[in-house]
C-alpha cells in the first residue's frame, strides 16, 4: 500500500480541477494493479467502489491524506532512509567538486570528466533534480573540452531533460529548456547527425511537459530557434 501512496502522491499533482477518475484509470496512471487501487480508495472512503467508478480529485486527496495517516510509520521511516542516501551523497559531492577544480586548474579535462561523471552516474537518484541539470551541464561542458563525442555527451543531455520530467516541477522543467537552449548547438551543429537526433527526441519528449506548466511559449520558441 505505500507503493500506491507514493505513486498517488505524484499523480494528484497533474489531476485536473473537476475531472472525475475511474479506480481504473488512477491504477493506470499509478502503475498498480486495478485490486490495489479498488482496495485504497474503498477502505479510506468507507464503501465499497466499482472498477468504473469515480472519485473527484478532492476525494484523491482525502484518500492520500488518510494513506498518510495510516501508514505514517512507513513513510517517517522511509524518508530517514532518503534522507540519510542524500546526505552521503552531498558528502560524495563536496569530496568530488574538490577533486574536480584540481583538475581543471591543471587542464586535466579528462580526470575531471571522470571524477564528475562517476558522481553523477552513482548518485543521480540521491541528489536534487535541479542540481542534477547543472551537473548534467557541467559534464557536457568539460566532457567537450576533454575531446570526448557527442554519442559520449549526450547521455548526459537526455539524463537533464528526465530529470527535468521526472521532477514534476516547473521551475526546475523551466532550467531545462534554458539548459537546451545552452547546450543545444552544441548537438544541433553535429556533423555526424547523432546530435541532431538526440536534440530533436529531446525537444519532442519536453514538449508536453513544457504545455502542462504553462510553459509551452518558451518551448515554442526554443524549438523554432534550434530547428528553424
């Protein structure tokens, strides 16, 4: 059940005002099983629902607020351990900006290529997504100084632009599409076309995401600008 309440927990921030759900969509849009679903919403509404039912988001919210209640215990114990991965992992990060500057300071572009991208591959899912965006930037920076291909830097690319997705948030979606903005010549002036595609999937998949915050002129714009 804590599964289905953090699922659920992300799902009520893009539902709609006055848009009724079926129990069968929410198990869609949570990626759990339609029991599961069915088993929340009826033991936290206190009757028994039908697959094709309904709920109003403010039932959603009812039904979190009460998951959270219950399973209280669960999601303190949870968020120690989260909590306890981000902070090694912030140690992890000072220990390795410091060996990152030595290297820049002795134009070992590629030792510092290394040290970064070892961080940022190790401990992506522990450390804030906006921070994680400029991470991304910053190897795609030194990674080009070091001589290193686009097929190379471009993980790095798409790993932003997840980031920016997966984060739910607008502000740090709005530091992506000036993070594409920054960086997307860079793909777009590719000669081998491995650049061109990699910007294009990139602008493609931000595109609903950039609409939904309200940010679909700024995407507009950006497009136009690398693919006019």
């Amino acid at each position: 059940m804590l599964e289905f309440a953090l699922s659920f927990e992300k799902v009520l921030v893009r539902w709609p005002d006055n848009t009724p759900w079926t129990i069968a969509q929410i198990a869609d849009f949570t990626n759990t099983s339609i029991t599961m679903s069915v088993d929340a919403v009826s033991t936290t509404l206190n009757r028994e629902f039908d697959v094709h039912e309904t709920i109003t988001p403010a039932e959603g919210r009812q039904v979190l607020s009460i998951l959270k209640e219950r399973l209280h215990r669960q999601f303190e114990a949870r968020e120690q351990r989260i909590q306890a991965s981000r902070d090694g992992a912030m140690r992890a990060y000072d220990l390795t900006m410091d060996r990152v500057r030595v290297s820049q300071l002795a134009k070992d572009w590629r030792g510092a290529y290394k040290s970064l991208s070892y961080f940022v591959g190790r401990y992506d899912k522990h450390i804030d997504h906006d921070l994680l965006v400029t991470l991304c930037g910053d190897c795609i920076r030194i990674g080009s100084r070091a001589g290193f291909n686009t097929q190379e830097t471009g993980q790095w690319f798409r790993k932003a632009v997840e980031a920016a997705i997966l984060s739910g948030s607008t502000s740090v979606l709005e530091d992506v599409l000036d993070f594409v903005d920054a960086y997307g010549e860079i793909f777009s002036s590719d000669v081998s076309g491995v650049g061109a595609k990699i910007l294009k999937n990139a602008l493609t998949i931000l595109e609903i995401p950039a609409i939904d915050c309200n940010l679909g002129f700024q995407w507009l714009n950006l497009n136009n600008s690398l693919r006019g």
